[in-house]
C-alpha cells in the first residue's frame, strides 16, 4: 500500500523569495524540489516520479527508431576536446565548461556536452557504412557553469540531459536521420503534454549544417519565436529573417549635404528629406563591445532606416561577447560630432563597420554626415562610400513580413530541444571514419540531438497551471491519482481508501492513499497544489461505497460509484501508460 | 524486432594491456565498456543494460521497505561540508573529493558521498517522530579521485551509486532500520547471482557507532575477509581480532641483558632464550610514517613474538597517509644499535611507541635491547618500562583462532555494499531534529547505506565466468536469450529465428536476434563471450521447427521444437523478472 503519510510531503504556503517563474514557484510550494546551491536543486521524490517518467517516455521514442542508450562518463580528458577545438571555446570564449584537477595534476571537463566522447566511441566499433545509420543516447547528467543560473529549474549549474548522437556513411542519409530523431522530439513533446513548435535555430558553438529548436510557448521563456501565420516559417529571432521588399533605386543625383539640425532621430529626420521613405535611409548604430579575448572594440552598426538592430546577431556577427551602446565620447571620437549624425561616410578609421544583408539593396539613400546637425543624401554604395562586411543584423518584429508571405509574430518560449546536424567536424577531429560501398574510407556524418529533462518538467508546469497549483499531464504526473479519506481514522472511508488504492495499483494505475491524520482541506490543498490528474474522496458516502472523483484539470467533480471511480481513472492511465521498463 | 545487426557488436580476442581483473578483461573484449581516460570507462549498451537491471532489483528491494527516491546534486556547496568537518578530511587528509570553482569564485565539491546533502534535504521537512523511521535513496553518479584507478570498473574516479540515507527517532529504531537496510542488502546481492558475506568493517572517515560491509570473495579483491569456520565471525582483515590467548606470566626475576649476536629475527633469537615461547616475546618494528600534514615520524610498532604488524592498521591508529619500514639510518638513529635489535626499553625520545592490545598481557618478556647483538629479558611492563600506547595492530592470518572458537581463514573479495549506522554527527552539525513523543526535540539518528553499480556487475563477472567469457546470471543479463540463424540469408533459418524472437519478445523475454552477416563460429563465440544464458540456435533443422537449445553455465544443448525452448527460456526469465517499472 503506498500511503502519503510515509512519504515527506512539505508543501507551503509562499514560494521562495528570489522565485519569478511560475514553475519555480509552484514546484518549491508543492515541496517537489529543494535549492542545494546557486544553480543547484535537489529533486524531491515527487519531482523525481515525473522526471523519471519524462525519461521512460523519451527512452520508449528512441528505442522504437533503435537507438542505442549507453553512458559516457562526466568528467572527459582535456585532449579530446582540444582535438575538436572546443577547449579554447568552452573554457574561454564562452567558458560553461567547469574543471576540476586530479591530484596526479591531470585537468578534466566536466561534460557539458560528448560530441567528441560519441565520435570516440563509435571510432573504436564503426568501420563500415553498413554499421550505419546508428543513433546512440544517454540519460545523464550535465554541468554548465551559467554565469546567470536563473528561473528555478529552467537555467540551472547540473541538470539531467538526453542527448543523442547519429552517425551516417553520407550527408543525404544524415539529414533522413535528423529529420526522424526531429520527429520524434516532436513525438516526445506531445506525449508529454507540452505544446510546442519546431523552429531554425544557431547552430552556435556546437557548429554545423543544419539546427532546430523546440520551443514551448510560456510566459517565462528566455527564447523569442517568430512565427508566420501563414503557417510554414517558425524560427527563433536568434535567427529568424523578416521578408524585406529592396526600396525601388532613385535617379541617380549628386551626393549632397543636408543641414539637419536636432535631427538625431528618425522622426526628426523626415521632415528634412521628405521625398525619402525610412526605408531607402541607412541608420547608424555606435557599438562598444568585447571581445572573447579581453579587447575592446568599436562597431558602427548598419540597418535600413525602418528596421533596427539585433544585438544577439550583432554580437555573433563580431564575435563579441558583450554588447554596449557606444558612450557620447566614443560617438564623437568616431564621427567627430554629436551623437545622432553618425553614417557610413567619413568614419573614423579604427571603427569597425558591418551591415545587415537589407543595406545592400539599398541605394540613392541618406545618412548621417559625421558632423554635427548634418546629413548626406544620395548616397550610393560604391560610388560614395564602399559597401562594407555584411551580417544578419536584423531584429525581427510583431507584424514584420513573413519569408512565407504569411505576417510573423514573435512569442516567448521555452527551448526545450534542439537537434543539430553537425557534417563531419567531429568524426574528422577524432578519427571516426567507415568504408563507403565503393571501398572508400570518408569521416562519418555526425548528429547531436538534446532535451533538458528538468527544463522539460518545468516547461510542463509553466504550461499546465491555475491558482491552486500545478495540473499534470497524466502521462508525466508523480501519481496518476490520489484517493483522500476525509476523516483518517473513520473505518468506513479508510476502509474504502486503502480498497481503492489497493484495486488500483493492481489495475497498474499509480495511485496513493492520503490516509495523513490532516484536516480535509489541507489534504486537498495539497492535492491541487501537487496536482495529481485525479482524485478520489472517500467521505460522507463513504459507507455506501459512493465517492467523490474530481479532475484536477477542470475541478468537475462527480458522486459515483468506487468500483466506476477505479475504472474511469484507469482507463485514462491506460491511455498514457508509460513502458518505463525496456525489454 | 531486436537485431544485433543494429548493434555496435565490438568483440576482440586480446585484452587491453593493462586489465589485470578477469572482470575487466572480459568487458573489454566483449565490447561491453571503453576506457576513457585513466580511472573513466564509457559504459557501452550491452554494459547498460546489466547495470539497468542491477538497478532496478535495487529499487525494487528500496521500495518494498517503503523508501523514497530522490535526486541530490552532484555539484555541493562548500559550507554543509565545512558544517560537518569533512571539507578537511576530504580535501587534504584523504583528498578523495574532486572540486570545481564557478566563475563567480565559488568552490564546488564534486559528491564522493551525500551525507551533508541528505541531513539538510530532511531537516527541510521533518520535524516530528511520527514522520520517521524514513528511508531516502537515489541512484546517481559518485565522483572520487582515487589515487590508483585499477582493476577495470573495480576502482574508478566515477561510477554510479545507488546511496541510502535513514533517519530515526532514536537509537534502537535506528539499529532496527539499519538491520532492516542490510537485511535488504543480502537480499539484494542473492537476486544479481553474487556470493556476499556481511563481515564488520571500520566506519573510517564516515564516522558512527557501526559498520559492516558486503564482501564478494574473488580473485582479483582489495579486501580481505577473515572468516571463522565456526561460522558466527566475520569481518574485514581490516578489523578482524584473532582470539589470542595470553601467555602465563613466570615469575618474577629481575630484568637482565642476553648477549645474542646476529639474532636479528624471531628464529636466530630462540636458542638464546629456549625457555621463552614466542609469544612471550615483544617484537619491535620500526615505521617511517607520513602524516596528513606531510609531517615524517619515526614509530615503534609492538607486538607479540608470535604475531604481526598490520600495516593498514597501524596507518588508522597512527593518523599516517603513508606507512614505510624504516630504513638502516632511521633505525640506529633510533636504537643506537644495527637494526635487528630495537625494543622498548630505551629507545631514543623522539620515537613514537604504539603497541598491539595483545602485548598488555604479556609479562616477562624478552625484546631487543636497542644495542647491537643484545637483548633484554625477563621484562615486565611498568616496573622496567611504561606500557605504551595501545591500539590493534595485530594481523589476522589463515588458522588464527577466532572469537567465537573456531578458526579463522582468510579470503580475498571484493566489497560490493557498505552499511554505516551514523548516530547523530551529520544531524548535529546540520541541523535536523525532531520532537519525540515527549514534546523534546532531539538530533534524528541517520544511517548511510550504498552500493556501487558498476563494481556490482564487475565482481559478477569475477564470480560469473569460464574461459570462453562470461556467463551472466538470468537476473542480471544484458539480454536474456540470443537466437542465432547459422546462416544468414537462409529463409528456413531467418524465418525461425525471426519468429523465435518475436515469440520471447511477446512473453516479456528479453531476446535478441543475431542476424549479422558473419560466420557462425563467429556468433557462437560473441555470445559466449558476452555470456548470454541461453542460446537458441536455428540451424540445419530449421525447416522441421527444430533448433538447439544451449544453457551458457554448463554449455548443455539439446535439440528440441522451438516452441519448446521458447517456453522454456521464458519460464526461467518469469522467475528472474525484474520489475523495472515501479508503480
């Protein structure tokens, strides 16, 4: 009999001061986590029943396409790593890798990712194309040294990670292989309740052809999704394009000099080149950034008058690793003039500049001057000024036309998968090669494929909620259901309880018996706070063998039967019954 | 349908160079695990799957007793151990915890153990008796920076642990839940097929009021258990005590020089003395020792003539990180004499003097005479020289008498589990008590309880193996049965062993089909090296429904209709079943 009072069950009233997310919130209410750091919870037995259930279900996904789970090892010798070389990047550049010495004085990773472990893995077994495709996983634990842990479970210092590996014999069968592991995340999503969508992605520091995320849609979401309606381009606005029509060239005139004065904005502009639309205006941004090494640098940033600049892009365009709008003195050693009048023309020469792709297109157009209360206008790339390095700059917007044709609009999710198809950067590094049907030895097409599982509980919770607390999913709830007697010690509703309980764990349901010796409506605070699917109440009508059976989803709530109480709840378990155990 | 086709199947017929434990050299030819790094083995799927099983019979005796799974970090700040005192003694004394520093400076222990982590988890919660006994348990990775790796998956730097805490009102619960956890423990090791005796064991750096550990006697152990064949002793050579019998004082004569020239040993030294058995006699040895500081000191270790010095012993009683036989300088520094000649009376002051319990007992004895060529006799403790400190430093050997009247033997293992009854240091230091029946809070008595996984299967396949592989017990096998078509390609023989399969598949019988495209000399050496229990061969009668039916252990076959093997291997696999799914 699994009874709640042997279980430790600490819910409280207030969430944790320093909680925003809801998830968080709820989650360290119902007493399902515990904080054992900065970073760092401890998953209480309630949490760990929903984790291991996200695991049985991504574990029964995987195996059905025959993946291969195994176990690498956390800490990871630092050579592999420099044979790929991600050291530098991951302990430097952008450094979540943490480290740890040995008292021999050797240096270890601590995994943060194995791309290069499941390249040497399979290395040492792989020959032949005919071994392949092959997809190995595991189900283990990563570190990451966040510089921000944040949001509870969503941004964390260690987190359990499913991450899979594919190897192909050649890029068209490692893309049929992406696109099937990407189905199945998808699968794997819906099973569990999460409402989310497939979108492009960056591919990062993880390098690589092709990437996808899987964002859900909460509230709390560090990720922007920009989706079309017209329903076919989804991309995060890391790297989501607007569809932006080139402004039609005018006759070709003359550079000249506008007197501009107080004209350091768009608005205030117009009025002095009134035949110019925004568009066929190039806008200057001032950056200072810093750079992976320490260095500091300026960036003159360039947009179409009528769209604005991504710093994100940005700082990937320069590989930056921090972002600042430029201060007046760096503006005016630059441009030699006040902020506001900065352009293409006549920049400093130490300044850095770089376009988005739209400037491009664009010509005949007006831009600051350099000097204070002045602008140019008829400015023409490669006539007047060179076109300089191009990037992807452009922040995307509500209502900005979609590449699809359809409008887009931007949502904030959650990331809670990404697949990437990596090409051979791995296998090459690290010797993982097989003979083609033509005898040929070539490197292995790699891929890597993630899902943050506590980030995945979290995400369902941020997504499944009311006032009272959370509502699980069935297929991811720590008990399916929970019968209360709501007297504990009145033999007739104990009775029937414990009956209950009894009939459905042995109908394979995961029930529990709140027999605690609580008033009732603590028990069913608890109940709604932790949010079990169903309820079962053995009260008044206890002796008659009539219970009360509630769906924590809608609080309807029905007088029935027991014996129909057990076969209704049942039947739902059923329907989202999880093969936790792989034969 | 499962395929080894689809498999990375990574047999070899060489060991690597350095697997000296049958254990490794098994894995590792049977493609079952890949080294990592020194003291780091990836854990390769066939691997996988045996540790999934062990652990699964794991949870499923946890949770029989009621106890709760959970999810400790594996990152842990460093204050709770500073709380406890084990941030020292685990960093520098015995510096097995590896550690990590964030970016933001803070330092992180990577957990060798969770007992700090379990105290403050349940000082969280409970508060009253009424919530206690209660058991907590999880099944995570433990990382330890063992100064010599060795012996394949026997020691490494991490493996999984599955890692119980208890905690009780008061002492006789407590001894009561640690009986219980240890009784599951026995069950336990029975179900994976592993020989264990429960021996007493040293509550080392854990501290505690007991200790006992689970110890796998094969070839290869680290430990030694020293066992009575009376059947009621068992411990640890690292506590075990011989019954010895003190020797009758003679009477009282005064003290007095024996010129005995060249009797540097027991032997030379008995025709000088012929009156005085050996264990009448003190010997006196001299150690270099090394202390946690790094400090040198020179020691003086005392036992009966007839006995010796156990040097892991004399490590705990003297503090030391390292023990060394002093050397000929060391020696006359502290006797004045050749080495051959020490003994109490009269060594040099600086000299630390530790002596065996048994030498209390014995009165008029002979030593060496810390001059060269001499002994003493007829001394007696307090009238010619101060007893010394005393600690046990006796070693046990093969035919001791042990405790309980009968005679010790000594045996070779491995230990697999280790249960500490911990008594109130971790609640004191953290915080965690409880009100008794009596309103009075009182610190809950913990107990700490953990198996490692990996060093399970290991030191099955130490007990499980013959010189064709290993030979896994049903329990714990990484598939329960491999049908093997002779020849693929034959569709009489694929067809049979195809639907074989299924057959097993459908009755919950792990099965797997080596369909692979290789000899069959080839496939019938893979699956006894990797150690199958059963293989069902579909062979030249395959038309006729018939097949072999080979039991791995013995190497028995007979040919019988398929459908009689297939019961027959799902009737041992139904009394083997694991329930990996708890409910």
């Amino acid at each position: 009999m699994r009874r709640l009072s042997n279980q430790l069950i600490a819910t409280r009233r207030e969430p944790p001061a320093d909680a925003s997310a809801v998830s968080h919130q709820l989650l360290a209410r119902a007493g399902m986590l515990q904080q054992a750091g900065a970073g760092l919870f401890t998953v209480g037995p309630l949490l760990l029943r929903t984790l291991q259930r996200l695991e049985a279900i991504i574990r029964e996904e995987h195996d059905a396409l025959g993946c291969q789970e195994l176990r690498f090892t956390h800490l990871q010798p630092r050579e592999p790593w420099e044979a790929s070389g991600r050291w530098q990047t991951l302990t430097e550049d952008d450094p979540i890798m943490l480290r740890t010495r040995t008292r021999s004085g050797a240096e270890l990773g601590l995994g943060p990712t194995h791309e290069e472990q499941a390249a040497l893995f399979a290395a040492d077994g792989v020959s032949s194309h005919r071994q392949l495709p092959m997809v190995l996983y595991q189900i283990a634990t990563k570190f990451r040294d966040e510089p921000r842990p944040r949001s509870g479970l969503l941004r964390t210092k260690e987190f359990t990670m499913k991450d899979a590996y594919s190897y192909d014999a050649d890029e068209a069968s490692a893309a049929q292989t992406y696109e099937r592991l990407a189905e199945a995340y998808a699968a794997i999503f819906a099973r569990v309740g999460l409402d989310t969508l497939r979108a492009d992605a960056d591919v990062g520091a993880m390098g690589g052809t092709m990437s996808a995320e899987f964002l859900a849609p909460a509230g709390i979401g560090e990720d922007f999704l920009a989706s079309s309606d017209a329903g076919s381009y989804r991309a995060n606005t890391e790297v989501a394009r607007a569809a932006l029509v080139a402004p039609p060239a005018p006759e070709q005139r003359p550079m000249s000099t506008v007197e501009t004065p107080g004209a350091t904005t768009m608005e205030t502009l117009q009025p002095f080149v009134p035949d110019v639309p925004p568009e066929r205006m190039v806008k200057t941004l001032l950056y200072g950034i810093t750079t992976a090494e320490g260095g500091q640098e300026v960036i003159a940033a360039l947009c179409r008058g009528d769209r604005s600049i991504d710093e994100s892009k940005l700082a990937k365009a320069t590989g930056a690793v921090e972002v600042a709008m430029a201060d007046a003195a760096m503006i005016r050693s630059a441009t030699h003039a006040d902020p506001g009048y900065a352009g293409p023309v006549g920049l400093a020469e130490d300044v850095r500049v770089v376009g988005d792709h739209a400037i491009a297109e664009v010509q005949g157009f007006v831009c600051g001057g350099n000097a204070t209360d002045t602008h140019h206008r008829d400015v023409w790339w490669g006539r007047d000024v060179a076109l300089p390095e191009l990037a992807d700059l452009d922040r995307v917007a509500d209502g900005d036309p979609a590449p699809d044709g359809g409008t887009l609009s931007l949502t904030r999710a959650v990331e809670v998968g990404h697949v990437f198809l990596l090409g051979t950067r791995y296998s090459e590094a690290l010797g993982l090669s097989a003979t083609g049907p033509d005898g040929v030895e070539r490197p292995v097409w790699m891929g890597s494929y993630g899902i943050g599982i506590e980030r995945l509980a979290a995400a369902v919770v941020e997504q499944h909620h009311d006032d009272k607390g959370i509502v699980w999913p069935t297929a991811v709830a720590p008990h399916t259901a929970v019968v209360v007697s709501v007297r504990a010690g009145d033999p007739d509703q104990d009775g029937l309880a414990e009956r209950i309980t009894g009939q459905l764990l042995d109908a394979d349901v995961d029930a529990v018996w709140d027999d605690r010796d609580a008033r009732p409506g603590v028990k069913f605070a608890d109940a709604e706070l932790i949010g079990f699917p169903w309820r079962i109440t053995a009260g008044r009508e206890a002796a008659g063998g009539r219970v009360e059976l509630t769906w924590r989803a809608t609080g309807e709530t029905e007088v029935v039967d027991a014996d129909y109480a057990v076969s209704r709840v049942a039947e739902d378990a059923r329907r989202h019954r999880v093969r936790l155990n792989p034969r």
